[in-house]
C-alpha cells in the first residue's frame, strides 16, 4: 500500500483521555482505536476519523458549574 494514500495517524500528542475515560483529549478516539491503529484498514481508519467530529461536538459542550 501507498502510504500516501492510507489515511494518517491523528494523533497530536495530546495523549490525556476524557473525564469518562471514552476518548483522547487529542484526537478522539479510544484507547482500543489508538492501540489497533497500525493494524486497521484504511477503510478502518477512515470509520473512525469520520466519527471523531461527532464525538468533539458531544465533548464540547459545557460542564455544568458547581
């Protein structure tokens, strides 16, 4: 395979994942997507780079204040 086709590694080295402990901070997705990442597919790859705008638009809303 090209690699100038496969679909990039996401990551942003900001590793940290979400107060639920669901996704990373930096890139969306999960710790079982991040650890299966050089094994998936392209088309793998391009599933879960289509559900990370999603899941960034659940995250962003606002923690209620105490």
């Amino acid at each position: 395979m090209n690699a100038s086709t496969s679909v990039a590694n996401p990551c942003i080295n900001i590793c940290r994942m979400d107060q639920a402990g669901k996704y990373c901070q930096g890139c969306g997705r999960t710790l079982v997507e991040i650890g299966r990442w050089e094994q998936m597919t392209d088309t793998e790859r391009a599933e879960v780079m289509a559900s990370v705008p999603a899941r960034r638009s659940r995250r962003s809303v606002p923690a209620p204040c105490a």
